[in-house]
C-alpha cells in the first residue's frame, strides 16, 4: 500500500474509532464503504487501452499530495472538455532558395488583391548558420498569367522597415496586388543576385477569397495511437484535392502517409514517435492542390497538438466512502506505466425535489505516485448536507491527468451513479 493509500486508510480507520468510543453503537454502523464499477463509456468518452511510459522526466515532481473541494450551485449543465480545433486558411507558403528565386518561381493567383510576402530565413543545411539578406521590394518581378494586360499590377510594395512598423519584424518584404489583377499562374523572381545557400519563404494571402480551407485536427495524440485523423476540406472547389502532409516536431520534419477514408484523411505516425518534450507542441503542416478545370488553388493550413504518452488509466472499480448516508470519499485505484505526478477531478451532482439534477462540488486531489496506486477524492458531508438534494447522486466529469506531461489522460461524463 503506498503512502497515498496509507493515508486515506488511517484517516478512515480515525473517524471508526472514534465512533465506536460513542456510547451509542449505532453510529459505528453509519460509516461504511461500498465497492462500485465505473459506468459503461460513452462517445464523449476516452481513455487509454493500455498504458505507456514517458520517455522524458516530467515537468511537475512535486512529492506533495493536495486534494479540495469547491462548492457549486445550481442547475448542472455537462462540460466537455476540447479535443479537437477547427481552423481556416485563405493563404499558401513554401520555402525557396535565392537560386530558385533568380530563376523565378510559379506562383497561383485566384483573385485580385492578393498579397505576396517574402521573408528571409535562416538554414542549416550546410552545417553553419547562414541567414539570408532581405529583398528589396523593388527588385522583386512579377509576370502576370500568359495573355494578360494590366497596366498596373502591383498597387503598392512594402519594405521590411514599413512592415516592421506593423509588427512583422522578419525582414519580409510585400506586393499588394491591384484589385483588376487576373486570376491564373504568375512568375516570381528578383534582379537582385541572391547566394545559392540563402533560403526565402514566399507566402501568398488571398483576403476574402471564396477558396477556403478548413481543417478540423485533435489537440492531443498519444504516442500509441498509430494515426491521426484529420476533416479537410477546400470550399468553392469540387473533386479531389491532392495534400502533402508533413509533421514537425522542433528541428525535426517528417512526411507522413496519408490515406483517405469517406471524408476523413488518416495520417500514419511512425512507430517510434515519442514525447520527449512533456511542454512542447508537435505541428502539422498541411499542403492543398486542386484544380477545377482551368482553375487551380493552392492552400496551406497548419496545426499545432500535445503529443502525449498514455502514462496511466483508473481501473473499473471504485470505492466510495459513506458517512450517515452521504458519499464523503471516492478512492480511485490507477494502473501506472511508471512513477509520475497525476491529478484526478470530477464534479458530484445530485437530485432535487422536483428530481432535476443540480451541481454540488468539484473535486480535485493530485499526488506523487509509484507502482499502482491510487487517488482519493475527497467530498464535503457540510457542503452535500447544506446544499439541499438527496441521493441519487452521481459523478460528472471524472478526469485525469499526467501532470508531469501537462496531458489529459483520460475523461469520463457520467462515470458513477451512487
């Protein structure tokens, strides 16, 4: 038994005593503890089948142990946690080299109005640190799409210095494209020479474009999930639409096979993805294609998930501590991948006299665990007592985390009915 679970025993095993020292032996029979199953999962449910190790040191090592509770009043109304994000995207980039930019690169208008962004970047590659100068936008050169005439097809330019003064601080420089500029396929290229080893991102905005791309991804993936599925989709477009999906995690970049299925695209993850920073993000970089007869759109979209290891889970049985009737105690029992810091939380209803469900506390205790240990939430009798309903009484909510990984591990809307 660990110290956790010591704890809770001694505190339990204090408050028997000392009823059984009242004159009245009836009041020993008012403490008890009932073993109960947690409820079958529902689809707002999740949790891991089988736990897994982290492969870094957690964030959070405190050996304290804490636990609370808060009151709450009123009707209850079911929070979900976010799982997923929806995001949008009227714009495209991709990275090139000054070589590739003194040749010139095709670039893919749909409407007027657009804008054209270069930044400088800074590379690698070689082994050195090599940053790549800025380019004025008076050396920039755009041919518009074949057979187009337009007297004026660039409105306005914009240097580093005025873009920083907006806040863009990368040294980028822009086109803004006139409003009569045609759609189709235009050609990119500097009279500046630029060294074959300085890298550029060219990024092209089209505010107000009826091709948007929208994307709805999850914010957290464990690391023994083998894929994640992603909702694309490009408005204004029809058929297919051709995506190169690519996942980074900090200096690291990888392309990841893609599958779809219905309206679903399923991305593969390597077998030997890990989380190796607990506080960092991992990104998805998303590139969009698709042509519509002599219209073609490009898109990029981007997002950003907590990669996690699935560290541990709440096994199916609960204790539950009663005292004259009112649940005072929920001992959860956790089965560990490893050693950690883990938090558990729930909110504990009950029923009124007109039978509506109405909130009574939240719930939270958080400890330093090894082997398979175990939770206690604690739950006020003062608080259940005064707060007007009767049993049944029923736990919502019930959540818990690896706070060493700062990850979501598991939650459960309607876990127990006591």
């Amino acid at each position: 038994m660990n110290k956790h679970n010591k704890l809770a025993a001694a505190v339990l095993m204090a408050l028997l005593l000392g009823a059984c020292q009242n004159d009245d032996a009836s009041v020993a029979e008012t403490f008890s503890i009932q073993t109960t199953s947690l409820s079958a999962p529902i689809s707002s449910d999740f949790a891991p089948m089988q736990v897994q190790a982290p492969t870094s040191a957690g964030i959070n090592t405190s050996r304290d142990a804490i636990g609370f509770v808060a009151p709450l009043s009123g009707e209850y109304q079911s929070k979900l946690p976010q799982t997923s994000q929806s995001l949008a995207s009227n714009e495209y980039w991709f990275s090139v080299s000054g070589e590739e930019l003194n040749r010139g690169v095709n670039l893919n208008v749909t409407q007027g109005g657009a804008v054209i962004r270069i930044a400088p970047r800074a590379d690698m590659s070689s082994g050195a640190l090599y940053h790549a100068n800025p380019i004025s936008p008076e050396q920039l050169e755009l041919q518009a799409p074949k057979g187009a005439k337009v007297p004026n097809l660039v409105r306005s330019m914009a240097s580093s210095e005025a873009l920083a003064t907006a806040g863009m601080t990368d040294n980028s420089s822009a086109l803004l494209l006139s409003a009569a500029a045609p759609a189709g396929n235009y050609r990119l290229s500097t009279r500046q020479p630029l060294d074959s080893r300085a890298r550029y991102l060219v990024n092209v905005k089209e505010k107000g474009s009826p091709y948007n791309l929208t994307l709805s991804s999850p914010m957290l993936v464990s690391t023994n999930s083998g894929s994640v599925e992603l909702a694309l989709g490009l408005d204004g477009m029809s058929g297919n639409i051709n995506t190169n999906v690519r996942l980074k995690q900090g200096d690291t970049e990888l392309q990841l096979a893609q599958e779809q299925q219905g309206d679903k695209l399923m991305l593969r993850l390597p077998d030997n993805l890990s989380a190796d920073a607990p506080m960092g993000l991992s990104e998805l970089v998303i590139d969009v294609t698709a042509s519509d007869g002599d219209r073609t759109v490009r898109r990029t979209i981007k997002s950003a998930f907590k990669l996690y290891a699935p560290s541990a889970r709440i096994s199916p049985e609960v204790e539950t501590q009663w005292h004259d009737g009112i649940p005072v105690g929920l001992n959860l029992s956790l089965e560990l991948a490893d050693a950690g810091r883990f938090a558990a939380s729930a909110v504990l209803t009950g029923t009124d006299a007109n039978g509506n469900e109405v909130a009574i506390l939240r719930t939270e205790a958080a400890a330093w665990l090894e082997g398979n240990g175990s939770l206690t939430l604690p739950l006020s009798k003062e608080i259940i007592a005064t707060s007007g309903v009767s049993a049944p009484f029923h736990v919502r909510e019930l959540e818990l985390k690896d706070q060493g990984q700062m990850a979501r591990l598991s939650f459960q809307d309607r876990a127990l009915s006591l």
